[in-house]
C-alpha cells in the first residue's frame, strides 16, 4: 500500500513537504502525531490523527503517538483566540493513562513486527531540561523573525487581537520542534504529521532537525474536518462527541454517525474507516439508487462504533435505536443499563408512582396514579384495540396487575399509547 496516495484518495492530504513521498516508498519511516491530554478521553476531533497513524501502520511504516505532558501545560495557540487552562502532572498522567486505552484499540502496541506502534510523553524529556539550557540548546536556532512569520502567531498578535500572547505560548512551537528532534535522534522519527492548523510547528521541527542535527525530516498535514452546513464537526447541543462511553454513551455515539448528511457520509467513509476505494464506490452507488434507506450512514455507524467501542455494543447501540420506531422487546429493554434506558428515551414526560401503586390495575395504573390516560374507559378503550403496550409487550387485560418483576431495572415501566407517544413510570423507593 502507497501511504501517500492512499491518504490523497481519502481526501487526508492538505500539505505535504517535497521528498516525502519518495522517503516513504524507499524506507520503512517512523511517523509521529501529537495527542493533546486536556482531557482523560478523546473526541471524534481526534480520530483523523488516529487513523492516519492507523494507515501509517497498514503501510508498513511505524506510528508514534506522542502525548503532549509537556506541550499541554503551555497550551497551543493554533486555532485559540485566547489562553487556555493549564493542567498540573498529576492530571496529565491521568489523562494519558486513559488516552492510551483509546488509541490501543487503533494501532497494533503488541505485534512482533518492526513496525509496532510506540507511545511517548513529551513531559519525560522535558521536565528536567532547565528554561537557560532550553534558550541556549534550543532557542538560539530559531530567530524571532521565523517564529512571527508563522500563521498562528500573527493572528493573535494582529490588530483584532485583543488578549495578545504570552511568552509561553509564543515559545509552544519551540517546545514542538524540540519534540520531533528527540524523536528524530530516539527513534529515527523523520515525519510528523497533524491538522493544517499545525503546519507551521512541524516545519519547526523540521527546521531544528536540519540546523541542529544536519538531518533531513518531512511534514504531512490533513484538512480540518468541516461539515457541509457550515457547522463545527464532533460538536452536538451537549458539546463534544467523546469515545469514552461514559462521557457519550454508545447509543448517542452511534446516532452522531447515523445522522450525517449523504454528503458527509460519503467524505467521513473514506476518513473515518478502512473500507477500500471499491467498498466505498459501491456503497455510494447502492445508496444513490435509494437515498431514503440511509445505507451511506448506516454502515459509517457501524464501521466507527465497532472500531471505538466494539461489536457488542454496536449492536445494542442498533438495537437501542429501533425501540423508538416500534421494534425492540421487553428483552431488549432489560439488557440495557440504566444509562441507556433513559438516554434513549431522554425528553419522555415522566410520572412517579409509590411501589405500593404497583398493586393496581393496569386502567388504575394508567389513568388514576398516572394521569397518562384521561380515564380507566380511555385505557380500556385504547386496549381492546391493541394500542397500549408496556415494556414492549401488548396489554390484553386492562384489569390486570404489573409485576414487581415486570419493571425495567426494578424501577421503570416503559408505556406507548398508539405507535409513537411514549411515557415512562419510575417507582419511587420512599
């Protein structure tokens, strides 16, 4: 596989120094992508980076994840407008201890092969190095001049600016460029690669390898991730789309994909998943000939929740996803947790009810210690014609009771009067 031009293809190749290309087919290189740990999870944000990694791998080259411990506590004025938080030692670690549990699940850390994937931090080597042999090791090589003309730095030191810029994050492209010549002289490390809005620190790195070490190093970027409304990608009501389930449940995972746009789709295909150029053209003509069956998006959903979470969990995320137009079981609705069940049904009116509620009739229940039903004749009425449902099993008898054991969870009843009103019942402990 030609690295190169499977990222042209894909539409993952926004600059790419001279040479780079050639290095790539006649060696084996070691290729590097930055990872901000601001947080203990990634974001979708993050996904581009990784899959480059990813298809540096599948080419036989090596990836290196590094984990910006050090770059993190100064913070990258690329893309800000203003300063940002910085974070202590203690919450890094943290942070890269959950990095490294995401990003296993897309490079291969185990293989006996040479091109095993290698993570770093770059708070190992910077920690101890003191900021006068920083300036004279580091700094002396690189002249104001260079460091303004970058992009990043003239438009927070331009006329709209209002808030300026520290000195820290003025010297962030040093610390960067630093990064690429340790992994140059560690590990052989000759790209690096990141967003457009990187451009400028990696050609300082490439810049200190050449004037430091004599050596030669390249630089690959991708587009920013835009969707085609205009919007900001990986961004929802509730913020960003994050790969740890417990920040964005699987379920709503899932749904971010399965609601793109067929433009989108069809672009965040040849990004987001390994399908090949004929799995993609195929799906695009299969999709083309019926539009309405969403087949772009749906298998977009599958191909990146069963990368990022699992098969397992996919398919309860589908499951999951049919309770609401009429499929599902009742033990559908068991298998899930908690935080599922009322993620799904999120925005459902709820009523309460005493456990000792649960000895009424279902008419009693629906109408007298709920209010759902305006009356027990409604519930009766509704019933004979097959329009009531609890935890997705039709009631016959609306004088019957509900079972302790019949509650979702010991705790929940999930109500659909017709096909689309739902309601759910909670049982109060006190």
């Amino acid at each position: 596989m030609n690295f190169v031009k499977e990222l042209q293809w894909r539409g993952m190749i926004h600059d790419i120094m001279p040479g780079t290309g050639e290095i790539l087919e006649r060696e084996t290189v070691s290729a590097y992508v930055g990872i901000d740990p601001t947080a203990d999870s990634l974001h979708i944000g993050h996904l581009v980076g990784l899959m480059m990694l990813r298809h540096l791998q599948h080419a036989g080259h090596r990836p290196i994840a590094l984990v910006g411990g050090a770059t993190g506590m100064i913070g990258d004025p690329s893309g800000r407008s203003a300063e940002r938080n910085l974070l202590d030692e203690e919450t890094l670690r943290k942070n890269q201890e959950g990095l490294k549990k995401q990003i296993s699940k897309f490079l291969d850390f185990d293989t006996e092969a040479p091109n095993r994937a290698v993570m770093v931090n770059n708070y190992d080597w910077m920690k101890d190095y003191s900021f006068l042999g920083f300036i004279r090791d580091i700094g002396k090589h690189i002249t104001v001049n260079y460091m303004i003309a970058k992009d990043s730095v003239k438009k927070r030191l331009g006329e709209d600016s209002k808030t300026g810029m520290s000195f820290t994050e003025f010297t962030y492209q040093l610390v960067q460029g630093y990064d690429f010549l340790v992994l140059y002289r560690e590990y052989g490390c000759k790209l690096q690669m990141g967003g457009s809005d990187q451009w400028g620190n990696i050609v300082t790195g490439t810049e200190l390898i050449r004037r430091i070490d004599g050596g030669e190093a390249f630089a690959l970027t991708c587009p920013l991730i835009t969707k085609s409304d205009g919007g900001k990608f990986g961004k929802t009501e509730e913020g960003n789309v994050w790969l740890d389930p417990e920040r964005t449940s699987v379920y709503k995972f899932y749904q971010f994909w399965l609601n793109v746009s067929d433009e989108d789709a069809e672009k965040y295909l040849k990004i987001f998943t390994m399908l090949t150029r004929e799995e993609i053209e195929a799906l695009v003509k299969e999709h083309e000939k019926a539009p309405h069956t969403r087949v772009l998006q749906r298998r977009l959903a599958e191909e990146v929740t069963v990368m990022v979470h699992s098969r397992e969990e996919y398919e309860l995320a589908v499951e999951a996803s049919g309770i609401l137009f009429g499929k599902g079981t009742k033990e559908t609705l068991r298998k899930m947790s908690e935080d599922l069940f009322l993620t799904i049904f999120e925005g459902v009116p709820l009523h309460e009810i005493t456990r000792a509620a649960l000895d009424s009739s279902v008419s009693q229940l629906l109408a007298e210690e709920t209010g759902i039903f305006s009356s027990r004749g409604e519930v009766r009425r509704l019933v004979a014609g097959g329009g009531v449902s609890i935890n997705k099993e039709k009631i016959t008898d609306p004088e019957g009771k509900i079972l302790a054991e019949d509650l979702i969870g010991n705790k929940y009843l999930l109500v659909q009067k017709g096909k689309k009103n739902y309601f759910l019942v909670r049982v109060k402990e006190t």
